[in-house]
C-alpha cells in the first residue's frame, strides 16, 4: 500500500523542480488558457457577425426584388368585393356559391348571412370571416389563388384580378 503513496509523492514533490520551474509552468498554463479562451470569444464573435450579414442580405435582397405576394389586401378594396345575402330558397344566388358552408369558420350558411364572393374563383364565405383573412392574406382561403391589386390604366381606381399560382401556397 505504501508504493502507490511513494509514487504519487515522487511525483507531487520531485527533489529536481526546482520552485521558480513550477512558478513559471503554472504561469504558462494560465498565459495558454487565456490565450485560448480569448481566441473562443473571438471566433464566436465572428460567426454571429457573419450570421447577421448574412440575415440582413437576404432580407434586403428579399424584399427589394418584389413585396410578398400574399401580404393582404387594403380594406377598402376588401369592402368593394362583391357580396350577397344568402337565402336557401333561391337558387340563383346559391349557384354562385361553390359550397353550402364557409370554409374559414367551418358553419352552414343559414339565411341571412352575408356572403361575400371572391370574383376570380367564385368561392363564398362570410363577410366577417373573409374580410379578417383578406386582411393578412392576398389570396382564397379555399384554393390559394392569389388576388392581385392593380389600377387601372384608364380610369385609375384599384380593382381585383385573379392571377394564376399554381405554385403559391
């Protein structure tokens, strides 16, 4: 049992380590440990500046090269989309309808609800339901298609045209 203690203290106290050879030693290895935690801090550093450079290019590109398609549209060309009062009686209006429910709060029309109807695709909703989607969205809640602004060229008043995005989402 004593060789394991001999050894150890062979090693803790060696007769040739002089005192100034473990001062300096110990000064090294806390030279090298800051040194090392300096270089961290520094890549570290680094790597969030590139990643918020990176971040800013793509929002800048993104958002030069056109607005976001779906962005929503102004409640004042909200309010001018057609709509109707809903009765199960007639047919005329139901036929505009693609279906007898609204697809946003997932309730029947009953009669007289306010439907509004997006002209491009003929999808009905209510108004409340479709007036708050078209706020944050440009686009039919049912089948995506995107409802583009534009002015008129003669007249020069914001009208709604239906453009084609098979690939929007």
């Amino acid at each position: 049992m004593t060789r394991p203690y001999r050894l150890l203290s062979t090693l803790v106290n060696s007769p040739s380590d002089s005192p100034e050879q473990v001062a300096v030693e110990s000064d090294f290895v806390v030279i090298f440990a800051a040194l090392l935690c300096a270089l961290v801090c520094v890549v570290g550093l680094v790597v969030m500046a590139r990643c918020a450079w990176l971040r800013r290019r793509s929002i800048i590109h993104r958002t030069r090269g056109h607005p976001s398609a779906n962005k929503g549209i102004k409640k004042k060309l909200v309010e001018a989309l057609p709509k109707l009062v809903y009765e199960s009686g007639k047919e005329d209006k139901a036929a505009k309808l693609s279906s007898g429910d609204c697809a946003i709060c997932l309730t029947e029309y009953s009669d007289g609800d306010e439907i509004r109807v997006l002209p491009p695709c003929g999808h009905g909703f209510h108004v409340e339901c479709v007036d708050k989607w078209l706020g944050s969205h440009s686009s039919c809640p049912s089948c995506r298609q995107i409802l583009m602004v534009t002015r008129c060229k003669n007249c020069g008043k914001d009208s709604t045209v239906a453009e084609s995005s098979a690939g929007a989402v």
